[in-house]
C-alpha cells in the first residue's frame, strides 16, 4: 500500500503487478487535463477547494491516457490504445485542457510488445482517448474486440468526434464480444454501459485476485467517494451512476483490484470502506 495524496496531480509512469501467472502492466500514452467543474458537473467550487491534491498547477484534474497490456506465458493483450500522437494546447471555458500524447507504441517496444507481439486489442469504449493507436494496431494486423453494443451502435462515436476512417480502419479486423465472454486467458468482459451506449470493463483473475479494469465507468479517485457525480460527456449519467456505484461495492470486495486508466499516478487500487459507510480509494503498488 501506499499513500496516494502526493500522486493524484501527476501521470503514472509504466506499473505493474502480478495476478498468479497473469502479469498487467499500464503503458502510459501520456496525458489529458480534466477541468474539475467542467467534467463533474455536480461538484462545485467547494468540493475542489477541499480537495486541492486533485489539481495540477494550472487547477486541472490530471488524467493519465495509455493501455493496459495483460501478458500470460507468451500470449499478450492490450486493453485500450491511448489517445495517439496528439498535442493540443487547452481551450479556455472547456471541459478538456491540455492533451499530449504518443507514447505508447515506444513503450510497448520497450516492454518486448510491440504491435506484432499483440494477440488482439480489447476496446472498453469508442472515445478518441482509447482508440487512438487503432488504425496503426489494425494495420499492423491486430485485430479489435468490442462490445456488440458498442460496434452497432458505432455511430454515436463520431458524434463525440471519433474520426470515422479510425473505425473504418477497425471495421477490417473486428470481432464484437457478448457480456461475460472470455476474450483471452483468464479476461473477461463486463459490459458496463453509461459512460457510452456499450461501455465494457474487463475482469482479469488470476493467483486468487481479480482485477477490473473499468475504462471510464470512473475517472478520478474522488469518484469512489462519490459514485453519483456522472462526467459530463456521459451518454446516460443516470445509468452510468448506477453501474458506478455497483462497481464501487465490489472493489471493496477481499481480493478485488481496479485499474483506473486515468487515475493519475495511483492507477492500480482498490476501494476501502470508511466509517460513515462510504468509500475511498487505496493505491496498491508491487
């Protein structure tokens, strides 16, 4: 364990840890500013002057984009493909700030994975921070696999701004997955929707612990304490609440890990009841 409260406003570097014979590790891609208001939109000023260890120098929130790469024997899979290489400075008054990213691919290569070594490319969602490196991964010849609801339904994706020559890209290597199906060695899909029409976490198990990678189902640490404050880009706040607050009991469950791929430098954790019977994040580093 360790203390999260002076890594909450800086990006993570390469972390893992181990699941029995399964090993995860984040890849960082690099990173984008969340503006508190801006994203939450039920918080307010008063919430973040309390909390002021959220916020990086310029009052943003700090998010981390990059992928998930699950390793066993010599198999690999990379759950979600960072925001590629983008550099955009902030909009003043929007939601989102600055965004850099790029990253991945190199450390992949460093991790002895590059693209060619992938056996496929889980997408929790279609948001342009997770299909990033898509069309290069596809070219490469590593296929996607997405939630059924997610693919039918890939038109909303371009109304968030998804470019449609990236899911024309896809679309030459997809195959959709059902709730509940093993997509490789001991992963399986956990649809989650809200955040979008077919959101998907996956569960990892292995060495007696589970381990849930949510995508955006949450986007900071704060959002344990307060499963009800819905991101403002949310296709069903209402809905995405509900399977927050679900997916909070159960990362207080013995055994049971997240990965939070935008939790600034504490992705890997897991929730820890309190004694007014809420929740708070607990950062696990091995």
């Amino acid at each position: 364990m360790t203390n999260t409260r002076t890594r909450l406003n800086r990006p993570s570097g390469v972390r893992s840890l181990r699941l029995g014979d399964t090993k995860v590790t984040y890849v960082p891609d690099g990173l984008v500013q969340l503006s508190p208001r801006g994203w939450l939109p039920a918080t307010t000023d008063e919430v973040w002057a309390a909390h002021p260890e959220y916020l990086d120098d310029d009052g943003y929130l700090v998010a981390g984009v990059g992928g998930l790469l699950v390793e066993h024997g010599d198999r690999a899979l990379l759950i979600d493909a960072g925001i590629g290489p983008v550099s955009l400075p902030a909009t003043p008054g929007a939601p989102v700030g600055r965004i850099e990213g790029g990253a991945l691919l190199d450390h992949l290569t460093a991790l002895g994975r590059p693209p060619a070594a992938l056996e496929a490319v889980a997408i929790t969602h279609f948001h342009r921070d997770h299909i990033g490196w898509s069309a290069r991964l596809t070219a490469a010849g590593v296929p996607h696999l997405v939630a059924a609801p997610e693919w039918e339904e890939r038109h909303l994706a371009v109304e968030h701004g998804v470019p449609e020559e990236t899911l024309a890209a896809i679309a030459t290597d997809v195959r959709t997955v059902a709730d509940g199906e093993e997509v490789f060695p001991g992963v399986r899909a956990l649809f989650t929707p809200g955040h979008t029409i077919g959101h998907a976490a996956y569960v990892i198990t292995g060495g007696g612990r589970t381990l849930i990678a949510f995508g955006d189902a949450l986007h900071t640490p704060l959002q344990v304490a307060h499963p009800e404050w819905s991101a403002v880009v949310d296709h069903d706040p209402r809905q995405s609440a509900t399977h927050r607050h679900a997916l909070v009991t159960r990362l207080t469950e013995p055994g049971t890990l997240g990965f939070g791929i935008h939790f600034a430098d504490v992705p890997f954790g897991h929730a820890r009841r309190t004694e007014d019977g809420g929740a708070t994040w607990e950062a696990v580093d091995e």
